[in-house]
C-alpha cells in the first residue's frame, strides 16, 4: 500500500543545525509541526520547555506543560507541542511573569531572558511590501504575519518594526541605516551586535553585503542577514 503522509519522527543525526542535542543519544526526535518558521530554522515548543526552560524532564512532561496552555508564544497560550519557535518568538510562562525571546547565537536557537512586560510586543523585519487597493500597503514580516497600513511611505524592506502581539499594531519603526544598530541571526556572525556602517553594493544579482562597526572592530556581513533592533536588545542574559 502507498504510503500516506509524511513521517511525525525525525531522526537526531538529521536534526536541524540550529538545534543543540545529542545527535547519537537516542534515534528519534519530534518533528515540529507546519508553522510561521521553517523546519530548518525553528525548534518544537516541547523541545523549548524541556532542554532550555528546564520546566520538565522529558517530552511527555513539557507534553502536559504546553496541553494545559501554561505556555504562551507571542502573546497566545499554545497547546500544539509541537508548534515551531523561531527567530524573535517571545516564549512567556505568564504564571511565573517569565519571558523570553528566541535568538541564535553562533548559528543555534537559544532563549534570552526578557522583562515580563515586553511580553505585549516583538521585533519583526519587513521582507516584503505589497501594495493593495485604496492607497492601503500590505507589509510581510520575517515569521509570516502581515499588517496592513496607510502609510506605506514609511516602511521598506529590511527595516524593522517593533509590533504589538497579538492585535499586531505597529509601535515603532526601525530604520535599515547608517548608524542603525544590528543583530547578526545567520552566517559566522551569527549573533553579533553591532551599528551599521556602510552598505557596500555589489554588481549583477548577487546579494549586497553590508559593514558594521562596534568600537574598534569591523564586521562584513551579507546585508539580508541584518535584523535591526534597538540598543536594548541582548542575545545572552
């Protein structure tokens, strides 16, 4: 008979990279479900709650956790243990007034403590910009969600947005230059912060790369990789 579907279990030494575990401890790991992050970029929730909140011991407790709706992602209880938890995700045990926000550092998801109160908003990048009828803009943002606004004018893509969750209403603009202050998600400086310097144009269709200064040092890095934030933004506690 044909085969219907594809597999709930994934294999631990195909795991994503972005996941920190022992590939040859066990054979099988959870699947993340279909969701706002790409598999390759993304940890299920259960994996979240056990291996890096330590608010359970195994699967089947993290299970019970996350069934019970005492964890909320970006504002909403979620009870899919398997629901996906990528880049700028804020992670909230609202009964213990704990936040998080998902980051990468060194190119693997990791969770940074965030004030309890800035669980009402997050960074989003703009990673698309479509107009639509009646003057109105749609903006697509790096998890999926979109917003749409009158005042196209001033946004574009590559800035950021600091959006209230979950009604999704804009309460701030972050600008993609000079000067601006950068999160490194991807590539080998996966995890540095640093100001933005200088755009540095390349010719054809390759993709343009970007140079950041912190003090003394000097970055370059592919200008899709920069997610602008404020100076408030840590990647580690």
């Amino acid at each position: 008979m044909a085969k219907h579907g594809g597999s709930r279990h994934l294999k631990r030494i195909s795991a994503p990279f972005v996941i920190s575990i022992a590939r040859k401890k066990m054979l099988w790991l959870k699947k993340a479900s279909p969701g706002p992050h790409a598999k390759k970029a993304s940890a299920p929730l259960a994996y979240m709650v056990r291996d890096f909140l330590h608010l359970a011991v195994d699967f089947r407790e993290a299970k019970h956790l996350i069934k019970n709706g005492e964890i909320a992602v970006d504002g909403v209880p979620v009870r899919d243990e398997k629901r996906p938890v990528g880049l700028m995700d804020v992670v909230s045990i609202p009964k213990l007034k704990q936040a998080f926000r998902t980051v990468f550092v060194n190119r693997k998801l990791s969770l940074v403590p965030i004030p309890f109160e800035q669980v009402s908003w997050k960074y989003c990048k703009i990673v698309d910009k479509r107009v639509l009828k009646k003057g109105k803009t749609q903006l697509v943002f790096h998890d999926g969600r979109t917003v749409v606004t009158d005042k196209g004018g001033d946004f574009k893509p590559g800035d950021s947005v600091k959006l209230s969750i979950p009604k999704q209403a804009v309460k701030a603009i972050l600008k993609r230059e000079k000067g601006a202050f950068c999160y490194i998600p991807f590539g080998k400086h996966s995890g540095e912060l640093a100001k933005l310097a200088e755009i540095l144009e390349r010719k054809g269709s390759e993709s343009n790369n970007a140079l950041l200064k912190e003090g003394e040092k000097e970055l370059i890095t592919l200008q899709d990789y920069l997610f602008v934030v404020d100076e408030n933004f840590k990647t580690k506690a």
